[in-house]
C-alpha cells in the first residue's frame, strides 16, 4: 500500500510542533512557524484530501512560541501554548471562531 504525502506549505520558514484535529468533514492544525525572530502560531483547515488549505497566522508578539495544543468544539478553536522572552515563560491563550 503506498503512502500519498500532501505537502500543505511551500515557503522555506521552519515549522515545528504541528497538532491536528479532525471534526466532521474538516481537518483543523495548529503549529509554529519561524517569522524571521521568533516563532509565531499559525493555524489551518482543510478538506480530509487536504484540499482547500487555508492558514492564518495567530500571534505577533515578539515571545517566542512553542508546541502549540488545540481544541474544536462547535465553530470556536481554542488555542494554548507556552511562550518565553527576556522576562520568563507564560503560558497564552486564543479564542477563534472559524
């Protein structure tokens, strides 16, 4: 049986830590992308083939993140991850209705 790979991203910045879940007919992700400074939050959906993927970038901020976790329930994704700079580690968190 051969695996078919679906590459979702094309542009050269690191990603790491991605999460899925799957509700329904819709696959949701979550991971963090290297902006350049820091690593920032990013999410997706697609269809279960992996077509119409769409990402959206989360966070801004100048902490940098890592292993971000998600949740699905209803139309809302909740978001959480833990971020650091100069100042110590926080946790963060993110509501988003799609």
């Amino acid at each position: 049986m051969a695996l078919n790979i679906t590459q979702l991203t094309t542009d050269s910045n690191s990603k790491l830590s991605p999460q899925i879940q799957i509700v329904g007919s819709i696959i949701y992700y979550v991971w963090v992308q290297w902006d350049g400074s820091n690593n920032q939050v990013w999410f997706a959906t697609s269809d279960l083939d992996g077509s119409n993927f769409v990402s959206v970038k989360l966070t801004t901020s100048s902490k940098s993140k890592d292993t971000p976790q998600l949740s699905v329930v209803g139309s809302i994704i909740y978001y959480v991850w833990p971020e650091t700079d100069a100042t110590g580690y926080f946790f963060s968190y993110k509501r988003f209705r799609w």
